[in-house]
C-alpha cells in the first residue's frame, strides 16, 4: 500500500499542449489514487494514477489504467495470478473491471461510502452471480490513505 500511495502522490502529467480543455472542464488536478499491480511472485507488474483530468479519459481511474498496463507486460488480459493494491475502494467500473480480468486479489486502503463497490455502496467483486470472484482486503493504511484524499479536497 506504501507503494501504492507513492504513486497516488506523484504530481499530474502534463496536458497536451493542443488539447483543449473540454467543455466544463476545470484542467484541475486529479484525484489522488494510486494503484500497482503485482505478479504471484510480488514484482511489481504495472502502476496507474487517475489521469482523467490529463487525458479527458472518463475511465482513466488509477485501477484500469494499471490493469491495462499490466496486460500489455504480460502480454495477456487474464490477471488470476495477480494482485491489485489501490489507495481508495474501487468504484463500479473498476470493480466490473477487476472481476473481467480476473484478479486474485484486491487489497485497497480508504473506504468510499459514496461510490465504493468492493464492500461500501455495492459488492460487486463477491456477487455470487458472477464467475470470478477475487479475494478482498480493505481498510490497510485507511488512515493515511484516507488523510490523502481530505487534503486534496481540502
């Protein structure tokens, strides 16, 4: 989860130059979630950011992003042997995501009551419905996971 709040801290990636801000749109920064994605062996595969401020990418959340930058190093979409660490409790789509791409494992540090998926508002990773259902562990390093999220909005 350290790892994973270091990646949440970095600072936005730049704006392109020749892309306008859209319609509505503040150029603020991006929420600060983190989220890394290791092998069964616990290397580090991939790491995303939310970037969807940066890249006006509705689902650039920090847990697609690294999902699909793990794929592309592995070289292959099924994830059943990794794990998911991510600063904040995903959200329905991320949560959708995590299941379609079979992760083992979710571990996630701050609870989000208003859009969690993964205990919160919804389960949808446990849903007995679905054919993948990852292992799940929430509230590491809630606190300062947590902490992080009230300064942003600060």
């Amino acid at each position: 989860m350290r790892r994973a709040l270091a990646v949440a801290g970095q600072p936005d990636p730049p704006v392109a130059a020749d892309r306008p801000v859209a319609v509505g749109g503040s150029g603020a920064a991006d929420v600060p979630v983190g989220a890394v994605v290791y092998d069964a062996a616990g290397t580090e595969v991939a790491v995303g950011r939310n970037e969807r401020e940066s890249t006006t990418d509705p689902t650039a959340h920090a847990e697609i992003l690294a999902l699909r930058r793990a794929g592309a190093a592995l070289g292959r979409w099924r994830l059943d042997d990794c794990v998911l660490v991510v600063t904040l409790e995903p959200c329905t789509m991320c949560a959708g995501a995590l299941v379609l791409a079979r992760i083992s494992t979710v571990v996630f540090g701050a609870w989000e009551p208003k859009t969690g998926a993964v205990g919160s508002l919804w389960d949808v990773v446990r849903d007995r419905r679905l054919n993948h259902r990852p292992a799940v562990y929430g509230g590491v390093l809630a606190d300062e996971c947590a902490a992080m999220m009230r300064e942003f909005f600060r």
